[in-house]
C-alpha cells in the first residue's frame, strides 16, 4: 500500500546542490587557476543522507500502520532507480562500441555487467588500480554508488522491522550504534584500505543511517525547541555542505571524520527546514527544485557525456564544460519526462516491464560478448584506423608488465607461478642472456625492461629483473603506497646482489615523488609491525647509500633521474589523434608545466645526496633546457641520465612524438618514451661489453 508523506520541496533543492556538486566536480570547473568546487564530491554523501531519511520515514510509516510490504518496497524501487538506468547503460554502451578501443570496450563490458546487477562497487574496489584507467575515462563509474543504495536498501527494511519489533522506543539508540560503528570504521580503512572504504557499504552505511536517524527524530521526539532555532539553523546546515564543497578537497581522507561535515550540514536541514527562513526559501526557489527533481538523470548522463567527449574530441576547457553540462541537463530533462515520470506510476503497465526486462537481456548478452571477444578485436577495423589498430599492440599492456620470460617464476604475494617479471620474488627473478645488466627499482624502472632486453637480446645480452611495483630500492625497513612487502623484497634484493660473482651494470630509476610518503616498519622479515613515517631524508639517504654500495663492490650503476609526470592520459590522446588524422600526428606536448618544474625539484634533490659535485657544462644537447643533472662521472661508473633532456623543450614536456605516444599507463613511460629517454647512453653505445 502507498505511504504517506508530505513533499518538502527544500529536499529538492538539497539534491539540486548535491547533484551540481558532483557535475562540477567532475567537469573541474576553475576560475584563475583555482578549483571552483574541489569538494564537489561530497555530493554524493549529501544523496545518501537524502536516501537514508527517505527510506526510513516510508517504511517506518507504512510498519506503524501495518502496511509494509517488502514486495512493494522493492518494485518502487525498482521502477525509481531501473528505467533511466537502463536508457543510459544502452546509449551508452553504443558510443562504447563506437569510441573504445578493444581492451577499453572489454574493460567496459564488464563495468556495465556489474552495473545492472547492482555490484559495480564491488568491481571498482577489486580493480588493479595500479593499471586501470583514471576515472575520467571510467564511462560507468559514477553507478559506485547506486551499487551501494541498492545494497543497502536489501539490508534495511529487515534492520526496520527488527527495530520496530524489538526496539520500539529505542529505535534511534538502535540506528546510533550502526551509524557510529560504520563511522569509526570508516575513519580507521581510509587511511589503511582506503578503496575499501570508499566503495564499499560497511564503511558508506553511516551517511545513509545519519538520514535514517533525523526522519526518527523527525517521527519520535517532541518538538520543544525556540522557534529560534527553525530561522537560524537551516542556514547554518546550507553554509556547512557549502563550504565543505568549495574549500575541502579530495585529498582529505575520505569517508572519515571530515565527512561529517556535509553530512552533518544535510541533516541539519532536513531537521530544522519548518518554516520560510533564509536557507529554506533558497532552496525552494522553483528552478532549484526543478533541478532537483531531475537531479537523478543529470547524475546519471553526467559522467558517460564527459567521458566520451574526452575519448572523442580530448581534453575539456571550461567552454566545452559549460556545453556538456548543458547538453546534460537538456538530457536528464528529455529522460525524466519520457522515461523516469511514466514508469514511476503506482501500476506498471505489464509491457513497461517487459521492455525493461528485454533491455536488461540486450545489455548483458551485449558485455557478455565483448568480455568473451576481448573488446570485439576482431572487428576494431570497423571502428578504428589501420595505423591505430597496428600500433594498438604496443599500449594494450603498460609497459613495465611487458616482459616476460620463457620460464616461469613465482609471484611474491600469490605465490603463483608467472612468466611475467615483474613482481617476482627476487630469488626467482626473470634471468636473459649472460646476465650482465641487472634493472632494479619500482614500476618506472620496469619501464626500461622491454626496451633494454630487446636491445641488449641483439648484442648477446641480457638482463636480471629486480623490478616491483611500489618497490622503489632503498633500505630494507621502508615500504612505499600499498605494498609494506616493499621492506622484504628489498631485503631479498641485496640477498641475490651478494651472490653475484661478476661485475654488473645496475639501471636504477624509480617513482621518487613517492619518497615523501614512505613508511617505515620494524622489521621486515616478519610483519610489518608499528607503521612509521620515514623521515625524507631518511628515503634519499637510503637510496644514495645503495647507490654508493653497488659502486663500491665495484658494479656500473646508470642512474635515470626523475620522469616528468603527465596530465595527460597520452595513450588515449595518441589513439584519438591517429584515428582523426589519418597517421598524421606531430609532436604533441603536455598542456601543463608541472612535471617538468617537479621533475627539475626532484633531480636537483637528488644532485644533494647522489651528485654533490654536478659538472657545470652538460653533455651536448640540442635541447635548450638548462640540464641541472649532467652526467658528472665523479666516478666513471656512475652514469646519470636526465629524462628531462630527452623529453622536454624549454618548459614543455613531449607525449607524442613521430615514434608515437611516450607515455602509458598515467606517468610510466611507453616503449617508444623508455627507448628516447635511454637512447644516448644506451642504444648508442659500442656493442661491447662495458667493463
């Protein structure tokens, strides 16, 4: 049986804020080089809070008048959140085909797989996000978070009718206790599994509980405060999810205590907007509420509008921004009316559901097929130019996960045996050829891999991989990002290099912008122990005194210097160039100067400890960038190559050249980038054995 409750139209207007929130956010709207709304984000806790209040006053109301029905519960849900779902997942899904390349499409297939069934959390929290892409080309990301309300909503109703049974005055000690125990939790996985709890319900629970615990006030207690109150609080709740969306940004830790900001500022709201104050009168303003009300299919084309006008046309200035936001409302506009308001009415008519069934059907045959198929490769000529699908090849795996060797070793973590050499326990590390060159340090040295071993395969050599991901080579009790094995593996490292009886050239290059976050672990043979942060001088210090080690037993080390990081995604931006311009792409540099001025700070750091007494006249270079890290050779072993040579000009860092995109995978260079940045020490050199 239907509920009953009464339309409070500031609600619209809340959701009209959250949802503008998050649109301008991800469309990275900017005034002088200032993020506009860099907590836009946190629009989507305001909609849990929404989601949460407005369960809870239904099926507290429909259990206190004995008409609840989980039945119904379901089915209104259902005809809420499905059919606008279902009409973007088709449109799409078709520009997906159109626009992807095949491991993208395949990638793809599978997101939109777990968005129908309402698990796409969970997929997005299983991704390795160390190679998936970034979440501007994530078409289906944003249904995250329809994953975890569908989930909640399975939970819930059964805590409601447990709490009415058996807790019937102490419904909101009973919410309170979830509520608090998803926040504390919350607070201690952000900073230890922090996909974890940003995806997942467990850790997502509280904000839609918060909800849940203002519509009991709302229904339970008295109303006993000064009219006071109703004027000036709503305002207060406006201004805190105001300033939490304009000044907190998403280097917080997220969801924790500094959540509670919007989501006490939403609450706030909902409690005390009774009477015609300030806050309230702006928020039900009719063009607010009217955004509001599509607020759902705006969230909804939002994220695929950028994201393939990103694949299509590149990146997106605020004039393009301001036309897709647009071209977005016109959208949710044209789907609330033809699609969201007719499938919304109490009976459904019978082919409404069969046209969503089939629909459903369509579109997991549809990611079925492109998961089984690896993207429809073998159709990509349908879709793509001859040269992109030739050159696809080259960037369809990151490149420090290119090399692989005949015989297969173990996998550090999984213990799995691997023909893949990165990652590999370092006592059964990938061996080629007479052994001569060992590439040690984190996925940015694994860049160098391929390229060396093709090159090096060809004059009778090879390579030992010590290479592991977030395992930068410093000393054995620090650990990098999300991989304390870090201490051990570099433990195992010095273990292999002590058994070597012959002198080795060592290419050693790593992630150094990580450096400032290293952590620090008592000992690294057993568990990790208490989590330190390392000093920074402590991680250069380090890294030096292993440079200086290898020197010592009498090893070449070719040190490579810090790599300009990109904004760019290049192999997208690679990609679309080749398939609009017929093969005809030039130079392309990145649009912002910030990896080349970080590069040029890390290296002059790393002059202090590695290069105290750099040479004032660099090495020949056509490049009229000033070189701050010239190979000096204080000690004729040490052989320090500078990316920034090879790749900058003036200011301005190349991603594309005529060999093609340099980079692939966010900062890690591509095989054409790792064969520029090498090429004059190594690919030049006389095929000859070095020592």
């Amino acid at each position: 049986m239907a509920h009953n409750m009464r339309y409070r139209a500031e609600l619209d207007g809340v959701r009209a804020v959250a949802v503008l929130a998050v649109v301008f956010y991800h469309a990275k709207l900017s005034l002088l080089g200032y993020e506009l709304f860099k907590g836009g984000f946190f629009g989507v806790d305001i909609f849990f809070v929404l989601s949460g209040f407005l369960i809870t006053s239904i099926i507290f109301s429909d259990l206190a008048k004995n008409h609840f029905s989980i039945r119904d519960f379901f089915l209104r849900r259902a005809k809420r959140i499905l059919p606008a779902l279902i009409l973007v997942l088709l449109i799409s899904s078709f520009f997906a085909y159109i626009f992807l390349l095949p491991a993208n499409l395949a990638v793809y297939a599978k997101t939109l797989l777990s968005s129908l069934f309402f698990i796409s959390n969970f997929y997005f929290f299983g991704e390795d996000t160390y190679i998936s892409d970034s979440s501007d080309y994530k078409p289906l990301l944003h249904t995250w978070s329809l994953s975890v309300e569908w989930q909640f909503y399975i939970i819930f109703p059964f805590l409601c009718i447990i709490a009415f049974k058996h807790f019937k005055h102490k419904k909101l000690k009973f919410v309170i206790f979830w509520l608090v125990s998803s926040l504390l939790l919350a607070q201690f996985l952000s900073s230890w599994q922090p996909n974890f709890s940003f995806y997942l319900l467990p850790t997502r629970m509280w904000e839609l509980l918060a909800g849940s615990a203002v519509a009991i006030l709302l229904m339970d207690c008295k109303d006993n405060l000064n009219k006071i109150y109703y004027k000036v609080m709503p305002s207060v709740g406006l201004l805190l999810i105001l300033f939490s969306i304009l000044f907190v940004d998403d280097k917080v830790l997220h969801p924790s205590i500094i959540t509670v900001l919007p989501i006490l500022g939403t609450c706030i709201v909902i409690y005390f907007s009774r009477q015609r104050d300030i806050a309230t009168s702006l928020l039900s303003l009719k063009p607010v509420i009217f955004i509001g009300a599509i607020s759902y299919s705006i969230y909804l084309w939002h994220q695929p509008l950028f994201v393939f006008y990103r694949v299509k046309m590149g990146s997106i200035n605020v004039q393009v921004s301001i036309v897709l936001i647009l071209l977005c409302v016109a959208l949710a506009i044209a789907s609330f009316y033809l699609i969201e308001k007719p499938f919304r009415k109490r009976h459904l008519a019978a082919w409404k559901w069969a046209v969503m069934s089939i629909s459903m059907l369509i579109l997991t045959i549809f990611a079925g097929l492109a998961i089984f198929k690896n993207g429809f490769s073998d159709s990509a000529s349908e879709r793509l130019s001859p040269l992109a699908i030739k050159r696809y090849e080259d960037f369809k795996t990151p490149e420090f996960r290119r090399l692989e060797s005949a015989t297969e070793g173990r996998n550090y973590l999984s213990g799995n045996a691997t023909p893949l050499c990165i990652n590999r326990d370092p006592s059964d590390a990938c061996r080629f050829g007479d052994e001569s060159w060992v590439v040690i340090g984190d996925s940015y040295a694994g860049s160098f891999e391929y390229a060396l071993q093709t090159e090096l395969a060809a004059r009778g050599k090879g390579i030992i991989s010590l290479t592991y991901e977030q395992c930068s080579f410093v000393s054995d009790n620090l650990w990098f990002g999300t991989a304390p094995e870090c201490a051990e593996i570099n433990r195992r490292r010095w273990n292999v290099i002590k058994a070597f009886t012959d002198k080795k050239t060592f290419l050693i290059s790593a992630n150094y912008a990580q450096f400032k976050d290293t952590k620090m672990v008592d000992n690294p043979s057993h568990s990790i122990g208490s989590v330190l942060t390392a000093s920074n001088v402590l991680v250069w210090t380090s890294l030096a005194d292993n440079i200086n080690k290898l020197l010592s037993m009498g090893h070449r080390v070719v040190m490579v210097y810090p790599i300009p990081t990109v904004r760019t995604d290049v192999k997208r931006e690679y990609f679309r160039l080749l398939n609009v311009s017929n093969g005809n792409v030039g130079k392309v540099y990145d649009r912002s100067t910030k990896g080349y001025n970080a590069a040029i700070s890390l290296s002059e750091k790393l002059d202090t400890y590695i290069n105290p007494n750099p040479n004032p006249n660099p090495n020949p270079n056509p490049n009229p960038n000033p070189n701050p890290n010239p190979n000096p050779n204080p000690n004729p072993n040490l052989i320090i190559i500078n990316p920034v040579d090879s790749l900058c000009e003036g200011h301005s860092c190349l991603i594309i050249n005529k060999s093609g995109g340099l980079y692939n995978q966010g900062s890690h260079l591509s095989n054409a980038g790792a064969k520029l940045v090498l090429g004059r020490i190594i690919f030049e050199e006389p095929k000859t054995d070095p020592h």
